[in-house]
C-alpha cells in the first residue's frame, strides 16, 4: 500500500541515486583502501564535503590500485584477520582560529586501527591543507590530488615481469593476468605470481613490493622434459630388472629344450627344475615390466 505512492517512488529513487554516487568499478586485482570521514567533518568544512572529496578521489585512487569503499563506522571492518592488511584513510577537520582551519587526511592499516594507532595517524597525516573561510567547498579537488600524489609516493608500487623466453601467460590469485612482459601498478605487499607457456615448466614465484617505486622482475623459464619426475628412476630401475629376467627366462627355457631321452632317464629332476625356474622370471619379468610402466607413467603425471 505504502509504496503505491507517487512520494515514496520518489524517495526510493533518489536514495538509490544517492547510494550509487560513490559506486565505481573496481579494477580487477586492486586491493580495498576503506574511506571513513570524521563526522564532524562537513561541519567543520563545507556540506557535502566528505561526499565530493570521495567522488574526487574515485578515479584516481582506481588508477593506483585501490578500490575506494565508503565505510561510515570504522569498528565493522575491525576484523584483522580479514582487513588487516588494508589501508583505512580518514579525512578530519581541525578548527583553529575564527574563520581559520586544517584539514587532515590520516592513514593507516586496519590492524593499526585495531591496536588504537589513529592519534599517531593523525599526528603524522598523509596530508595536511589549510583553509581560510570560503575556501573549504573548493578544497575536495585540490585534496584529492595531493592524496593521489603522496598515495603515489608512499603506497605504490610499479611492476614489471618479464620472462625469458617472453609471451607466457602470468597470472595473480587476485585476478589480474597478462603475458609477459607485463607491467602493473600495484598496492605495497607481496604477490604471488604463477608463468604458464607451451613447453615450460609452470612457474611461481613470491613478488616482494614492501617498498614504493619500480620493482622489475626477470624469470627464467625451464623447459620441460619428456619426463619431470624422480619416478623416474625406479621405472627405469624396474624396465632392467624386467630385461634381465627375460634373459634369463630364456635361458632356462633353452636348458630346458635342450635336455634329451639320456637326460630324462640319468636326472630327470633336471627337467622340472629347469622348467619351473623358467616359469619364475617370466612371472618376474611381466611384474617388473608392469612396475617400469606404471612409475613411468607417474614421472610425466607429477
């Protein structure tokens, strides 16, 4: 009954015009960095402050490898296990003087969140700006470009693999893929990356990017073999031992044939003996022929 009115489509629409302002796409492999505005923030500044700064910072912070999410209280993403390694950034205000004030944007990891390190956050802030009075609706942009900036200096790294030989497929748990050589603006911490080409060996390595600027990485890749596996060795061990026992299996086999009427009648155990001795490599021979296939199929299975 209640939303067969004309009001409350309306209402319904513009909150959801409202909730999809700061919705931007998220590159696929970009880490979260949480925004959280004091609330007192637009009321030291300007209406709407908080609201235009996130919708400032949106493309460029995409571009640096973050995905900007708005979190109004910052105690429900606490969770360290899960957030722990993701940056929170809060902008404040602080009133000085009459008509005189400072907007600070403090940043930190959640984890330092959690341990009450905000105050030391704030004492060193990625950015300071001072503003007179009027100015505070014309600062979102300006602020946001100086947040770029130091996020740029202190929070990002630049990549480059490349593989030897070059045109292998690389790819990172978060997404991200490409064919070398590839280069990615990525977010501080480390990476796992895996190279797959025709022929090679898969290989994975650890990227360390704890530090800020260009980090580039040359992986050699090694050919694969017609065989890639320490069974290698027991199916070869057993494809002897299966020669040998067909040799002497046809030794026996001729002793045996060899016997004649005189044999029979002077040792005629002679012809048992030789016949089963016979019978026993050749059952040895056929298992160890059939141990030598089955470890040599498992050298090209791990």
């Amino acid at each position: 009954m209640y939303f067969r009115r004309p009001i409350a489509w309306i209402a319904l629409i513009a909150l959801a015009a409202m909730g999809s302002v700061h919705a931007a796409p998220c590159k696929t492999g970009n880490r979260t960095l949480f925004y959280s505005p004091h609330p007192l923030l637009d009321a030291r500044t300007a209406p709407g402050f908080s609201d235009s700064l996130l919708a400032q910072l949106n493309g460029p912070v995409l571009d640096l490898g973050y995905c900007l999410e708005e979190v109004k209280d910052f105690r429900g993403i606490l969770d360290t296990a899960r957030y722990g390694d993701n940056l929170i950034l809060q902008p404040l205000a602080q009133d000085e003087t009459a008509g005189q004030g400072t907007v600070l944007v403090a940043l930190l990891r959640v984890r330092e969140l959690a341990r009450g390190g905000l105050p030391v956050a704030v004492s060193r802030p990625l950015v300071s700006l001072r503003f007179g009075a009027g100015e505070a609706p014309g600062l979102p942009n300006i602020l946001a470009k100086k947040i770029q900036e130091n996020l740029r200096a202190q929070y990002v790294a630049y990549l480059i693999v490349r593989s030897h030989p070059p045109g292998a497929s690389v790819r990172t748990p978060s997404g991200l893929e490409g064919r070398t050589p590839v280069e990615w603006v990525m977010p501080l911490g480390t990476i796992p990356v895996t190279l797959d080409k025709a022929g090679y060996l898969t290989l994975q390595r650890e990227v360390d990017l704890g530090t800020p600027g260009l980090h580039t990485y040359d992986l050699q890749m090694a050919k694969r073999r017609f065989y890639h596996s320490g069974f290698i060795y027991p199916a070869v061990a057993a494809g002897a031992a299966a020669l040998i026992s067909f040799g002497l299996e046809n030794h026996y086999y001729s002793r045996y044939q060899a016997l004649g009427a005189i044999d029979q009648a002077d040792r005629p155990e002679a012809f048992g003996e030789d016949f089963r001795t016979a019978q026993t490599f050749e059952r040895l021979a056929y298992a160890a022929l059939g141990l030598a296939g089955a470890t040599l199929a498992l050298s090209f299975a791990f």
